[in-house]
C-alpha cells in the first residue's frame, strides 16, 4: 500500500485551482511515502521517483527516536555555543562549520551548519567538532553507517523498480570506497524578533542536490518545502521518525531523465517557534565516475538527453553556479550540442557540496 502524508496547505496551480498528479495516483499537495518492508515497494519508489523525485520512508529500520535524537543533542551543544567559539571551526573549506553563507557565489541563508566528509581517508579534523568530540564523531559514523545501508537498500530496490538486472547499479556508486559522500547537519534559528515578512525568511534557498541520492531527517518542526513539475511550492509535514529521500541531478542523467532531480529549499519558523534541526546524507559517486544514461535503460531509437561527465568535472561544474540555477542545463545535448569545458574551475578541494 502506498501511503499519503497529509498537506500542510492545498496546492495550487498558477490559475489557482487544485492540481491533480499527472500519474492520477497522488492527491494534491501530498507526499508520497513508502514503506520499505512492503512487497510493492520497488515499484512504488520508481513511480515516487518519476513523478515527485522525493518520498517519505517508513519502516526502514533505523532507530530514529535514539540515534538521531542524541547526535541532534550533541550538535546543538555545538549551535548554542557563543559565536565566536564557532567560528573557529570555519569557514568551512569545504568540510566545517558555516554561518549563513553558502558556498562561494553569493548565497545566504538563516543557516548555521556542519559538513562532514564521509571517506575515511579525509576525516574531517577534530578541530571542527564540538566540544565533546569523540563522542560527537561516534554518533556521526554511527548514524551515517545506517543510512548509508538504508540509502544502498532503497537503490537496490530502485534499480529492481526499473527492471535492471544488475540490482547494484546505482548502490555500488556509494558502497565504493572512493565514494564521494558528505554528511551535514543544518541548524535553523527562529525567525528574529524583528523580521516582519508574510511568507517566512528562506533558511536554504531553492536547489537540487547535485549527488547520487539525498536523505535527510529533521526535528518535528516544519520548513522543507519541495516544488512539483508545476512550479507549485509544496510544505513537506515534518517526522522525527521517518527519513526523506530526494533524487539528484546525477541520477537524473543515469536514468535519461526518467527521475527528476527534486527542487526544493527551507523557509524560517516563526520567532516563538522551534528551532529547526535537520541532518542530511549525500550519497556520491568515486569522483573518477563516469555518469551517463544506462543503456540498459534505454529504449530503441532513444537518445541520450546529456553529455557524459564524469562526477569531478560535474562538481567543479556545479561550483560555478548560484544555488537556483539549472546546474543540469550545460550538459544537456539540446541547449549545448558540445559539452561544457570544466578545466578553468577552482580546485577539487573547493567545491561547493
């Protein structure tokens, strides 16, 4: 059984009425969520994927209440800390702490966050851990190492979906050793006393994420929204208990534009309201990978909607660009018939994740 989770607001289209789903199987405004104990959920996360490039998980396994309930508790040990005892863990270069700058191009947010690499062979220096940081450092690797299990579960089931008879080829891109993936956890004050906007103030403004595969999990306070193929921005209902998966521009390419990257930003709480905490694991590929439309997925007589680019030249790519651009569009084959040359971006040790 597919289930709904109930909208925060109706949907609107542009002319202002209800929007219906194209595939005449979500209602408007709702999210779809799977559960991953279900025979259909192979199926159902393909359909999810196509339609929204996002989905709620449930029963996916992982102790959410108790494992990410104390490292949020640790991190926020770090957030209440004075400013000036943060910012020694910054600016982030990329992996640290950052205050409301995000990345190099010009964005802001109301956001403090971490950014952590998840390969071993860069761990990320105690310098920029909270003060108790053995401890911090235990619960970040326990709680990526489940849903890094979990994420590779959901692409193997994803790629089942798709009737690929190598069920692995998405999740091998993550299992790698080389995998390029990051771990960052976001802090969201409440809007300040004196900030007097109708629509709430933008926490992370408008993106895709660039990788592989996003899954994220917040605190029980409201903010992700999400934008649908009509341009309708969505608010996502919060579950401390659920996870929330969210297709990026990589698997977009790998599957010819079947899955759509998903946009989607946070809007600011209310000054009474509670602070937002959310935690996110980019699964990416090896930066030497290759990311094109598998053939196997392809259909006879169908071309291939993307330039091949390999996962550095796409990071460095994405580095060039402000958060709301279409980091896609250069390397599509119908606005550029050459793909883009990548080589006078900054350094690897630079990009923006």
């Amino acid at each position: 059984m597919l289930l709904l989770s109930q909208p925060v607001a109706e949907s609107k289209s542009r002319a202002g009425a209800p929007r219906k789903s194209t595939l005449g199987m979500f209602a408007a405004a709702e999210i779809p969520v799977i559960d991953l104990l279900e025979a259909e959920a192979k199926n159902k996360i393909v359909r999810a994927c196509r339609e929204f490039g996002f989905f709620k998980l449930v029963n996916h396994g992982v102790p959410l209440e108790a494992m990410a309930a104390r490292l949020e508790e640790e991190a926020l040990k770090f957030f209440n800390l004075p400013q000036h005892e943060k910012d020694k863990a910054g600016p982030p270069n990329p992996f640290g702490y950052g205050n409301k700058a995000i990345g190099p191009n010009g964005d802001v947010g109301w956001v403090e966050y971490l950014l952590f690499t998840t390969n071993p062979d860069l761990i990320s220096p105690a310098s920029i851990l909270p003060p108790n940081s053995q401890l911090f450092r235990g619960l970040v690797n326990e709680y990526v190492g489940a849903v890094k299990s979990v994420t590779c579960e959901v692409l193997e089931k994803m790629a089942e979906g798709l009737k690929i008879g190598a069920k692995n080829v998405f999740s091998r891109l993550i299992r790698d050793e080389r995998s390029d993936s990051c771990f960052r956890v976001n802090h969201y004050p409440p809007q300040p006393d004196d900030f007097h906007g109708r629509r709430g103030m933008i926490g992370f403004g408008e993106h895709t994420d660039p990788q592989v595969v996003s899954v994220g999990r917040s605190n029980n306070t409201t903010g992700l929204q999400i934008s649908l193929r009509d341009g309708t921005w969505v608010s996502v209902p919060p579950d401390p208990r659920s996870l929330f998966v969210m297709v990026g521009d990589s698997l977009q390419v790998m599957t010819n534009g079947r899955f759509r990257s998903v946009k989607h930003r946070v809007v600011t709480s209310s000054p009474k309201a509670k602070a937002r905490v959310s935690m996110i694991y980019f699964g990416g590929p090896p930066l030497s990978e290759k990311i094109v439309p598998l053939t196997c997925l392809m259909e006879q007589g169908e071309e291939s909607l993307y330039h091949e680019f390999s996962w550095s030249e796409y990071k460095k790519s994405a580095y060039k660009t402000k958060l709301s651009e279409n980091r896609l569009s250069l390397f599509e084959k119908n606005k550029f018939p050459t793909p883009p040359n990548p080589s006078n971006n900054p350094s690897s040790s630079k990009f923006l994740l």
